[in-house]
C-alpha cells in the first residue's frame, strides 16, 4: 500500500485525498517510509523538515474535511538547497552557508505552501547550483535512482532523484544552463524551466542572474504544469518578474499536435558526442510526433557552436559578482578572528567554497577584470545576441524546438570530474534555452542501455502553453511513464 | 590564450579566494584549458551587434516609497558568524590611534 501512494500523481492523490480514502498525514508517512528504505542508497535528501510536514499536512487535512482544499493540499514536495526557507537549513550545496537559516520563505516555494504543498525536506545539488551530476555538492554526492553507480545529473539531482525514486512527488530546482532539465532527463522524470521572468527568483540563492530561473519537477506533465502554473506570476520582489498570469502557461496547452510545426535543429540533433541509442530514441519520439500529425522541419542555429563559450563567460561573470557576498561577516562560514579583513575574507572564502565555485569565480573575475572586458565579457554578450536571433529566425519557421535534452545517459559517478569542460559539454543542448530565455520540458523518451532518455521541448518566450502541450501529445501518445525506480 | 600562475595568483586576489599551495599550477592548468575553448569566441564577426544583458523585454518599475516593515535587527543578526551591540563584527580595518 506504501508504496503504491509514493508512485501516485497529483492528480490521483488528490482524487484519494478528497474522497477521503487517504490523509495528507498518510501520505506524508507513507514517503518518510519510502525515504527511510531508499535514501540510505540514493542520498537525494541533505535534511528532513518533520515540523513542517507535520504542521502542513495537518493543515491539508483540515482544509480537506472542510471542503476548501487548495490545489496542492497535502502534495509531498522537496525543494533544492538553493531555495530559502524560514528557518530551515538553506546552504546551497556549500559549506560556506552551512547552519545558515533565512529569515524569510523565497516567493516560488511560498506559493506552493500557500497552494497546500507539504515540505518532506531540501534536496542536494552541486554548490551554488554549479555542476552536471551533483558530485560537487559540498557534502556527498547523490546516486542516479536507475543506477547506484551512476550520477543523477546536476545540479538539481536531488531534486530529480528524490522524484525518480518515489521520496517526493514533486520537486523545485532551478535551472541556469540546464540543472533541471538534464537531471530530468538522466532520471527518468519530467522537468521544466520557464521563461525568464515567469516565476520569481526572489529568495533563491543566486548563481548567474541572468539566466537563473526556478521550476518543478515531477512524475506527469500535468502535474509539472499545475505546479508552474501555481508558482507564477509577478511579484514585487523581483523586479525581473513579468506581470502575465501564471496560469496562462495553462492556457491551450492541451489539444494534440496535428498540424504543429516542431523544429528539428539539425546542430542539436547530430551534436558531437550523442550516443547512438539517445539518437535512436529521438528518432522514436519524433516518428511518433510526426504519426500524431505534427510536420517535422529542418531548422538551424547557427551560433550552437559558439554557446558554451558564451555561456562560461556570462555565467562565471554573474556568478563572481553573486558570490562576492560570502565574506563570513553576515552569515555562514567565517574566520572572524583573522588579523585582518582581507585575511578574514581569504581564509573564509578558501575553506568555504569548492573546487568548482572557485574555478567559475576565478574564470569570471578574469573575464570582467581590466584588461579584458571587451575581449571577454562584452563578446560573450554580443554572441548572446546572436544566439538570440538565431532562436527568433528559428521560430518563424516552427512553433517549437525538439531535440535530446543531453547528449548521453546518465554517466558513472567520477567520470568527468577530472576534466570540466567534458562536464561543461553536459548542458551543450540546454544552455541555448537559458542564454534566449526561452522556456523548455524535458519529458521520459524511452531508455539507451537501461537508463532513461530526455526528449527537450523548447518554445517562445512565454510560450509554455505551446511547450507543455507538446510535451503532453507526446506523453499521452508514447506512453511514456515516468516511473519510479525499485532502487532496493 | 594560456593563463600564468602569476595571472592566477592576481585573480585569486581580486576575488578574496585564498590560495592552499599546489592551486597555482592546478588552476592556471584548468582555466587555461577552458579558456582555450572560449577563444573560439573571437572567430565571430560581432562588429554591428548590441550586447544583450537582460534578455526578456521587462519594464523596469519601482515601488511606491512607503514605508514598509522589514526584518528586526534580531532577524537581521540571527545567523551573523559575530556580533556586537547589534552590529556585525569584523576584524578592525583602522589601527587605533
């Protein structure tokens, strides 16, 4: 019986919860159990919130009994460790923010409290959300559901993990340069970024501003498109958030693809490095699209080649700006019995942050110091431009974009963690998506050598209505199921 | 273009990233090579192109200045790593004179 409530959709929970088969209360134990038996193996969780769940569910239930429940009333949800909370642990993956408590609740995952949604616990990511499989957490890495020995992607793979294995079902992540996505895809489970601007950023941790933005994961594309719709909308806190109705992501997202123009970028189809059996799978998922009577069409991005590049300027730029803040003065790590401030910011900053966080930091420091702005930063901003435009022309061709979310399947734990820009080359078929704005799914495309494939949607701006209903003919039509993996 | 250790050294200290001994080699080695990968930046002919800092067309709008509450200076100082009389203690920049 456990089991079978930690494999449901929200749909079918709530179904359960308003006939009153099931309480939030059982909901919730029925996945600390799931938890207690699988987590040990995956490690998808940094720490657990028993007063929340405790107090939320009982919430959920009381507004259940009195026939007023919000749309996600007793929904267990994890969130990443990029997203504050009152007064829970918030560290973003990094020993600098260890013990760290925000004093207020980020507005995306304030909304799902106020929607119903019950917090089992935060979820483990690369610090400060840079990485491509969440082995530069700053505390352990997680496992892929499918296979122990092998990463879940990054940097949400808690998140997406936590989804996968049935410890959660729905998660938040963020994505800057694919963190929900290609997690999604390497586990098996639906993931979606939004526009830029379509749900505010207020109390997540910044990594690269520009291109940061929060989204869900979970185990249907209706149940990812609810908790997008629900997160949305403008906020006065971020000055960066659009005022467009969050729930117009909703708007026509339903009807089949008969008569839809879907791009094929052939960049991104023969990218270097696809593996045979993720292109074989594309090739499935676009046969069936094409059956369900959507035109396929040859398009081109003619900058693809370029985006990385572009990307590992702008986001290490943006991210040596954000990180300028842990100086262990106002929370977190800090050696403030140093003889000196700049002794003081030296020591707290070396022993804080990893591997990783220092290599983007260093990168960007670089790019924006004098000298070599213009060669770097303002070209990289140009390229943007251009990788832009070449999204534009690619639109007025086709109503959205299809292609593999990552070049492989999820790859064995230290493969890539002595040469970064092999790990970098992870997110070579997502970035594009962040550096243009645009919103993008990635949805369960079959498998290549038993582990799961993503297929990557990519529409318009705002054009999530276009994206989701892609994704759900897709879905309905392929019989793909985001399953939950036995793992033990 | 490679980057030297001295480079290394500098941008550590532009960014207040202490450096453990070995990282000089470790990083010049490691951005070097990404940055061998991001030269390709300079084959694009961006001569009559904008840059784009902010990619989605949002006006930018302010607040009505009225005041509103925020965090108490409890609030504000709850996780500081050290603090006095209700401010964050630092090591002195200034020598007492």
């Amino acid at each position: 019986m456990s089991d079978d409530l930690t494999a449901l959709t929200i749909k079918d929970a709530s179904r359960l919860l308003r006939l009153g088969t099931i309480s939030a209360a059982d909901l919730v134990a029925a996945h600390v159990e799931r938890i207690e038996r699988v987590d040990p193996h995956v490690k998808a969780y940094l720490r657990f919130t028993p007063e929340l769940w405790e107090k939320q569910a009982d919430e959920a239930d009381r507004k259940i009994r009195q026939g007023d429940a919000p749309p996600l009333a007793g929904i267990p949800l994890a969130v990443k460790d990029v997203l504050c909370v009152r007064g829970v642990e918030t560290t973003a993956g990094s020993q600098i923010l260890k013990g760290f408590r925000p004093p207020y609740t980020g507005t995306a995952v304030g909304r799902l409290f106020e929607a119903g949604a019950v917090m089992l616990g935060v979820t483990n990511c690369d610090e400060f959300a840079m990485g491509s499989s969440t082995e530069n957490s700053g505390y352990f890495p997680t496992r892929n559901p499918w296979d122990l020995e092998r990463v879940p992607g990054g940097s949400s793979g808690g998140s997406a993990a936590a989804v996968a294995a049935g410890e959660a079902m729905i998660a938040l992540g963020t994505d800057t340069g694919g963190s929900i996505r290609q997690p999604a895809a390497l586990c098996g489970v639906v993931g979606m970024k939004p526009t830029y601007g379509r749900v505010s950023r207020y109390g997540l941790i910044a990594f690269a501003s520009s291109l940061d933005q929060v989204g869900p994961f979970a185990r249907s594309v209706d149940d990812a498109a609810i908790t997008l719709a629900l997160m949305s909308g403008y906020d006065p806190l971020d000055a960066t958030s659009s005022d467009r109705p969050g729930m117009e992501v909703l708007n026509n997202s339903e009807g089949g693809v008969k008569g839809m123009r879907l791009g094929v970028p052939r960049e991104y189809y023969d990218v270097k490095g696809i593996e045979p059996g993720v292109k074989a799978a594309i090739d499935a998922a676009l046969f069936i699209l094409r059956r369900e009577g959507a035109e396929i069409v040859d398009i081109s991005l003619p900058h693809t080649d370029y985006g990385l590049a572009a990307y590992y300027i702008i986001a290490p730029a943006e991210c040596s700006s954000n990180l300028a803040r842990f100086d262990g003065v106002r929370y977190g790590l800090s050696e403030v019995d140093a003889p000196n401030i700049t002794d003081e910011y030296l020591q707290t900053r070396r022993k804080g942050f990893g591997t990783e966080v220092r290599r983007r930091v260093m990168l960007g420091t670089y790019a924006l110091s004098s000298g070599y702005y213009d060669a770097y930063y303002l070209k990289a901003q140009k390229v943007r431009t251009l990788i832009k435009r070449d999204f534009d022309d690619a639109f007025k061709k086709c109503d959205a974009i299809v292609s593999a979310t990552s070049p492989t399947v999820a790859f064995p734990i230290g493969a890539k963690t002595q040469d970064p820009l092999s790990m970098y080359l992870c997110d070579v078929l997502t970035l594009g998506g962040n550096l243009a704005g645009l919103p993008g799914i990635s949805v369960p495309c079959g498998t290549s050598e038993g582990l799961p494939v993503g297929l990557q949607v990519l529409g318009p701006q705002w054009g999530e209505s276009v994206v989701l209903r892609v994704a759900r003919a897709y879905e309905a039509a392929s019989e793909m199921r985001a399953e939950v993996a036995s793992v033990v | 273009m490679p980057l030297s250790k001295d480079e290394v050294r500098h941008v550590a200290m532009l960014a207040r990233l202490g450096l453990e001994p070995g990282d000089e080699d470790f990083y010049a080695d490691q951005l070097s090579g990404i940055l061998e990968h991001i030269d390709r930046l300079q084959q694009v002919d961006t001569d009559d192109i904008p840059p784009t800092a902010q990619v989605v067309e949002i006006a930018s709008r302010l607040r009505d200045d009225e005041p509103r509450p925020s965090l108490t200076q409890e609030e504000a100082l709850a996780n500081a790593p050290a603090s006095v009389d209700g401010f964050f203690r630092v090591p002195a920049i200034q020598e007492e004179t």
